[in-house]
C-alpha cells in the first residue's frame, strides 16, 4: 500500500471580523478560519482516509507474513477479501472492543474439531485473523471422530470444542462418559446434512422398504442419530429393531459405503456431497427437508474454563461469533471454501466445498439443485433445542427417569451470553429463548415437551 502523503501544514490568516473587505462568514466552532460546512466536509475526508489506513493496517495484522498475505489476497481478489472481513470486522466495533477488552487470563490455546463443513467459523477464524484480533493464539487440533473429541476436552487435552450439539447435554448429564459440566457457546451451522443412499438404491427411495438395511451415523448423542430415527419412525420403521445404525467417524462413511458395508448414512457435509462426487451414492433428502434450521455442530467449552478465565472466553466468543456472521452471508461462500479447503483443515477438493456452501449441487440422480439454505450459520444457541434433544435422548432410552428439561437446557446452552456478545459485535440480535418450530410438520413447543414425547407410536419412552 502507498503511503498517504499529506501537504505540509499552512497557517490560516487571522480572521478580523471587522475587516469589511472579507466576505462574512460564520466561524467555525474549532476556531480556524472557515465556515463549520467546510470543516465537517474536511472532517469526513480525513476520516475516510483514516478508516482506509487503519483498514489496511488490519489486513497487515490479520496477515502478519508478507508471502501469506499476498497468496491469500491473490487467490481470493483484494475486493472479495476486504469486503467479506470488512462486513464482519467493522472499524466503530474494533475501535470499542480495544477500549474496553480486559486483560486475559490465557492467550495460548488449544480448540479441537473435526474436519467437515459444520466447523466451519471455529475454522475459518484461524486463517482469517478473528482470533489474532483477539489476542489469542490458536493451534487447531484436527481429530478423527466425537468420542476422541469428547475425551480430549473431558481431560483438558483441549481448551475449548468443537461439539456435536447434543453432546455437551450428554456429558453434562453423565451420559456416555463421567458427569462433567460442559456449556454450549453457539451453534456453529443449522442444517447441513442430508441422508444418503447407495447407487443400487435408486430404484428404492421409499423408507417403509428399509427394513434391513444397515445405516451409519457419526456418534450416539448426535442431532444425525436423532433425525434419521425421527425420519424412520415418522415412516414406520422401528430404528431400533427394523435396521441396524452404526457409529462410523464421518471420514470413512464414503468408503463404508463403497464397499458395501453400509446401504447409506445420514452425516455431515463435504461427505454426503463427496459420495456424490465419487459416484458410489446419492442424494436421497437434504435434513433440511425433515427440520429446516436445525442445529448441528456447536462450540463448546468446560464451565471450569469459562469460570477460571472469563476474559478469555470472551475473546473466543467474539472470535467465533464474527466468523459465524460472515459464514452466514452467501457472497462470502466461495471465499470460505478457499479457506478451508487445505490440507490442514478439510483437505477436500475445493469444487465439492463450494457445491455444499453454495447450495447449487449435482444430487448424484442427474439434477443439479439449487438451494440455497443447504447449510447456513446460525450461531444461537436455542434453549428449545436443547429441549427437543433431551425429548429425543429420553424417546429413545439414551436417558431415563425424569428430567427438568427446561433447567437442563438453561445450565448448558449460554444464550444470554450469546445475545451480550452479538449486541457487542453490532449483531442482530434475537427475541426470547424457546423459539418454536417443525419436525416433519409436527410443531415443537417446549413448554408441552412432556405431551410432545408421548404424542409418538414408535418409542421406548
């Protein structure tokens, strides 16, 4: 960038309001010699020549390597760049943020993840700059599959998670593993998913012709376990009894499938999409179109961590919620795939990333869809949503006896700190706590959580 290069100052002449041969004039409040509609036109020059400055030196700071910063800028265009940290990273909202941000306790930490679209923002952030401007430094710990995410933040491998949604509830409780108290900071992606089906079962697309048939899932306590009971049962067929559903790590659900040892799966993206891009399977319903909005993925940390470094947490909450503001917008989507396409983030081909952000995808039965919201990025975390999964935890056997859903869901889903750190950021921020919605057309209110878990045929509740 240029150096700005400004004229050397010239004193103004003294300003006699007497002097009859001078045009009258009003005199500016600041005390030089020119009208006040002259000094705010000056006044806003010099403020966008400032903002572009301090913009530029933002740009330097996210990408403090000269060689990193030029390949990023290349590869994605200066406009594009500026534009999508510009419309996240607004000047007024930095310069507060650094008036106010309070010293914190760690700055070196450690978050897991695992390698799919739904981590999206946590990912992103890092080569992105959002937790530098933070003050945090970061080292993402790829991991192979959720019960190996779970233990490392139950034995602080890791400080903070990338979670499947439900499973801070579980853990919390002491389902699956030790009681631990865990909290869930935001929803990384809403929708996202989809069930997929082997290529010999094209001609097979109606559920009620299942039984027998061998499905994987990516972990008990996961939003997919839970939709594709949901979807079996809504058709009749018992998940428990009818077929068999396998915990399978989301990276080796394509070559399960290829292999024959699966008729299909309901995980996350880039691999639904990837069965499609190697040709070992298709597209039979997005999750969108059995909840469209629902949770997925979260980030999540220890209570422990939030009440020994506050600071910190906050600095990680506005880190994550910025990326997730910028996840959200649907011109930023071919920018995010760049991002984290390389090998020490998804490692998949950037053409596979870009169909399942972008929405407009070959579905692997000759059409190519667009839609849109096929995975989005909602950070909220909705307390009714916690509702429903503890509704489905319970309709299922993975918990027994009686349950305060209500208290439950308010210990582990921090929406009030949510909404602080989104109205701090200048971001929308949202109406109440137990938002209502639809599971395959049946409304979930939690305030009748109890009615809506014995309203189903197909239980063990």
């Amino acid at each position: 960038m240029r150096p700005i290069q400004t004229a050397a100052p010239v004193a103004a002449p003294a300003y006699d309001p007497y002097d009859a041969d001078r045009p009258l004039m009003l005199r500016c409040g600041c005390g030089a010699d020119h009208a006040p509609q002259a000094h705010a036109a000056a006044s806003l020059e010099a403020e966008a020549l400032g903002r572009s400055f301090m913009e530029a030196a933002l740009v330097k700071a996210l990408f403090p390597q000269d060689s990193v910063r030029r390949a990023f800028l290349k590869g994605v265009g200066r406009r594009t760049a500026m534009a999508a940290i510009g419309s996240v990273l607004p000047l007024a909202s930095l310069q507060a943020m650094a008036e106010e941000k309070k010293p914190l306790e760690k700055k070196d930490l450690k978050i897991g993840f695992i390698p799919i679209t739904c981590a999206s923002p946590l990912i992103m952030a890092d080569p992105l700059g959002f937790y530098r401007q933070q003050g945090l430094t970061v080292q993402l710990m790829k991991t192979a599959g959720w019960a190996l995410i779970r233990d490392k933040i139950m034995n602080r491998e890791v400080d903070a998670t990338h979670f499947l949604s439900p499973m801070p509830l579980a853990i919390s409780m002491g389902l699956g593993s030790a009681a631990q108290p865990m909290n869930v900071a935001t929803i990384q992606n809403i929708n996202g998913q989809a069930i997929v089906l082997a290529n010999k079962h094209k001609g097979n697309r109606d559920p009620k012709n299942w039984k027998g048939f061998k499905f994987a899932i990516p972990f008990d306590y996961s939003i997919h376990n839970f939709l594709l009971r949901y979807y079996l049962a809504e058709n009749g067929i018992n998940p428990d009894t009818d077929v068999q559903l396998r915990v399978t790590p989301p990276a080796e659900m394509v070559a399960n499938l290829r292999a024959g040892n699966i008729d299909g799966f309901l995980g996350p993206d880039p691999f639904n999409q990837r069965a499609v891009f190697e040709e070992v399977g298709f597209i039979h319903i997005l999750s969108r179109e059995i909840w469209d909005g629902h949770p997925c993925c979260a980030f999540g940390v220890p209570t422990s961590f939030i009440e020994s470094n506050p600071n910190t947490f906050a600095a990680l909450y506005r880190s994550v919620l910025t990326a997730a503001a910028m996840a959200h917008k649907a011109e930023n989507r071919e920018l995010i795939a760049k991002v984290i396409a390389p090998a020490q983030y998804l490692n998949q081909p950037e053409a596979v990333l870009m169909q399942v952000l972008t929405g407009k995808f070959a579905d692997g039965l000759g059409n190519v869809r667009t839609v849109p919201d096929r995975a989005d990025f909602d950070p909220v975390p909705w307390q009714s949503m916690a509702v429903w999964m503890l509704t489905q935890m319970k309709r299922w056997g993975y918990l027994k006896g009686d349950v305060n859903y209500k208290q439950v869901a308010e210990k582990v889903f921090l929406i009030t700190d949510a909404k602080k750190y989104m109205k701090e950021l200048g971001q929308p921020v949202p109406d109440g706590a137990y938002k209502k919605f639809k599971v395959m057309g049946k409304e979930f209110d939690a305030a009748k959580a109890d009615d809506y878990l014995k309203s189903f045929s197909i239980s063990k509740a």
